[in-house]
C-alpha cells in the first residue's frame, strides 16, 4: 500500500487476560510489521527475568509514577495486580502525527480507558482487538508455564482472567490465540482493513 496516502498512523490497542499470550503475538507481530510503533508502557511491577528497561515496560518506582500522573503524563493508567500500568501520551501521539501505526499492549481496564481518551488525542479512531486463549485450561497451563510466579499470584491472575474474559463484546475484533502464526496473521488482515479507512486516505480521483 502507498504510505504516503496516509493521513495518519492507525493505534491498534491490543488487551486481554494475562496468559492469554498477547505479549507474545505482539512481539511477531511487529517482527513483521518492522514500520509500526510499539508503545511502551509504564509499570511499577518488578522486571521478569530477560526484560529490559525501555523495552517491555519503562520501569518506575511508585513515587516516580505518580509524579508522571500528577503532570497529566499518561493516557490512561490503572492499578492491577497491585502495581501501577500506564501509557504515556508520548509514546502514542508523536508516531501518530508523524503517520505511522502505532501498536499498545494494555490490559482491559486499560483499554476501557482508552476508549475515552485515544481518539482525542489522536484525531482517528483506534481500533480494539481481544486475545482470548483457546480456553481457560490452556491459560491455567501457560501462567504455570511461566514459572515466575507464586501459586497465590497464579490464583489471582485466574480469577482476574475469569472476569477479564467476558469483556470481549467490547472490542472491535476477536483473536482466539491457538496458534502464535495464525493470530498473527489474522491481526495483519486487521491491520490491513484498517489502514485502507476512507478516513485515513488522503486522495483525489485523477
């Protein structure tokens, strides 16, 4: 596709339960989408084993992230499993402007907040995918799989996921995770549709 009929990037918020492995499918998604721009978010959760500052998540103290909320910094923010999540403004509204898709990973209290403020910030409407695991077993399987946790933070992300699932009429799309390749190439076909709106296409008929 020409890029340069674009009037604006597309923000493809990207939510689920935790094991759902969206981290996973947005990392190949990006793999094959080298142009599009990842938004990283703030947390105040511990780094995982392999994860870098500036990477995964902006690693902040709690003191430093409200500091950041308090000047207005974030898109949206929430509290989840005990720490803070944020997306800050800047790493949505600079690609955007400048014409490139840019890609947020949030989990769902995160989007229902984007819903309210992305589309001002941006001028353009964001579009919302849920990554579903083919069942809650599978999502039991891959948080143990992590090996990360204790069992009582495996119990509660369960609990949250149970929750979390049901909100999946509230977006735009749906991708059930059964195959990190397929989804992958169902998010693409998304992303595709999106960038040919008519109201991201700067055109005249010749």
């Amino acid at each position: 596709m020409n890029r340069s009929l674009l009037k604006r990037g597309v923000p493809v918020v990207v939510s689920g339960p935790s094991g759902a492995g969206k981290s996973t499918v947005c990392r190949e998604l990006l793999a094959r989408e080298p142009e599009m721009h990842f938004s990283v978010s703030c947390t105040t959760r511990p780094a995982r084993p392999g994860e870098t500052d500036g990477a995964a998540y902006y690693f902040l103290s709690r003191a430093q992230f409200e500091a950041r909320l308090a000047a207005d910094g974030f898109l949206e923010h929430a509290e989840v499993h005990g720490n803070y999540y944020g997306t800050p403004r800047s790493e949505v509204t600079a690609p955007i402007s400048a014409g490139r898709d840019v890609l947020l990973d949030v989990d769902v209290q995160g989007a229902r907040s984007l819903r309210h403020n992305l589309d001002a910030a941006v001028s353009g409407a964001p579009v919302f995918i849920f990554i579903a695991p083919p069942s809650l077993v599978v999502l039991e399987q891959r948080l143990r799989g992590r090996g990360t946790e204790s069992e009582e933070t495996i119990q509660r992300r369960l609990a949250n996921a149970r929750v979390e699932v049901t909100a999946w009429r509230e977006y735009d799309f749906l991708v059930i995770n059964d195959d990190v390749a397929a989804a992958v190439t169902r998010l693409q076909a998304i992303l595709t549709a999106a960038r040919c709106a008519t109201s991201r296409q700067q055109w005249t008929p010749g």
